[in-house]
C-alpha cells in the first residue's frame, strides 16, 4: 500500500463560545427539531414518547442543551473533499465568558495549543499556526 493510500487520521479541535442572543428561538427551533426527529423514527410508540419527553425538557432548561442537540459535526465535514468523518463527539456548556479579559483562552489548561491569550506573565499569543475564528 503506497503512503497516498494509507488513511490518515487527523483530530481536528474546534472550541467556540456562542452567545445566545435569542434563547427562545434557539430553544423553539430545538423542539421542532427534536419533534421531527421522533416523527421520523420508527422507534415503538411508549419507548418514543418518553424519550421525546426528556430530550424535550432537558432543552427547555438549559440553552446550552437546546443548542448541542442543533449540531451535527458530520454536517461541518460533510462537503469537505476527500475526507470522512470517522468518529465525532462534541458537547456545549453555559460558560463565565469575558472577552476583555487579557487571560482569557479558548483551550483548556492542559492544552499545548491556545487560541487566545495564554495566562502568563508577557500576555504572549501562542497558536502553533492555528487560527483563531
């Protein structure tokens, strides 16, 4: 097998911070999509109904659910050439978010990456060649 038909795997780590700005339409355009979601599944009719009922409540409470349950990551990578999504697994939480903050990073404290400002003493951006969007 050459090296051009070997599968590469590559890890691609996206980190946003979304502000909800209209918690009702996101929580609404939720609901609908979890409605269409049990409509089209042929999943018996209790089983549907009680599951439906959780997704449902869980996204009334908590926006950051109501906008993980609105994401597909196949949907980032879909019309990508050349390459499949193999494995996705993403989660959201409501976050203190100050973007004037001179330490504020997106990675997390044991990521070698950050893609905003490092908490240290010369407030030196670190990016290893990433972009932040």
């Amino acid at each position: 097998m050459s090296t051009s038909e070997t599968p590469s795997f590559v890890r691609l780590r996206v980190e946003m911070v979304l502000e909800i700005s209209d918690a009702d339409a996101l929580t609404g355009t939720a609901l609908e999509s979890i409605a269409a979601d049990f409509t089209a599944t042929g999943a018996s009719a209790d089983e549907s109904a009680e599951e439906r009922t959780h997704a449902e409540e869980t996204v009334r409470e908590d926006a950051a659910e109501a906008l993980a349950s609105l994401i597909d990551p196949f949907d980032l990578v879909s019309q990508v050439p050349g390459v499949e999504l193999a494995q996705a697994s993403w989660s959201s939480e409501t976050i203190d978010y100050d973007p004037d903050a001179e330490d504020w990073t997106a990675g997390e404290d044991g990521d070698e990456v950050y893609y905003g400002i490092e908490d240290n003493e010369t407030d030196d951006e670190e990016g290893g060649g990433n972009t932040e969007r």
